[in-house]
C-alpha cells in the first residue's frame, strides 16, 4: 500500500519548476562545451550569471510557495515560529552565495 503523495508548496507549479530545472540543466551543459571549446572567459561568466539568476527565480518561486502553503499548514499545527525560523535560514543560505 503507497502512502499519498505529500502536498508541497511548489505542487501548483511544479511542471513550470521542472521545465524550469531543465533549462537551467541545458544552460549548464553549454557552458560546459564553452570550456570544450576554449570560449572567452568573459562570455563563459556571462552565461553562469544567467544561470545563477535562472536558479534565484526558481529560488525565489520555491520560497513563496513555502510561505504560502507550508508554513500556512505550519502555522495551523502551532508550529509558525518554527516554520518562521526555518524558511529564514533557508533565505540565509541563499543569500551567503559566493
């Protein structure tokens, strides 16, 4: 017997995070035949910034999904400060990058 498949915040939208994902994957992958390739360094950091502001938007999205729904149900458990705490250390570690 399967358990149900948990709710997420991002379940609403998660065909456009994968599609998303995949893209940012794609992205990668060309920066990788950059580097083959023997590219400019000036263009091969032009595509990874465009990549890190692909995964800032799919960041960004995840986090507002999380504020939404699971700590909505967090805060309905009794558990706001918590889910509070969390969600503020997650956007911690994001903002740390580099």
């Amino acid at each position: 017997m399967t358990s149900p498949t948990p709710i997420r915040g991002y379940t609403a939208s998660k065909d456009q995070l994968l599609a998303r994902l995949r893209r940012v994957e794609g992205q990668v992958r060309g920066i990788e035949k950059m580097v083959d390739d023997d590219r400019y360094c000036i263009d091969v950091l032009t595509q990874i910034s465009a990549i890190q502001a692909a995964l800032d938007k799919v960041a960004l999205g995840l986090l507002d999904g999380h504020a939404r729904h699971c700590m909505h149900e967090g805060a309905a458990e009794g558990r706001a400060d918590e889910m509070a705490t969390e969600m503020m250390a997650a956007v911690g570690r994001l903002m740390k990058r580099g």
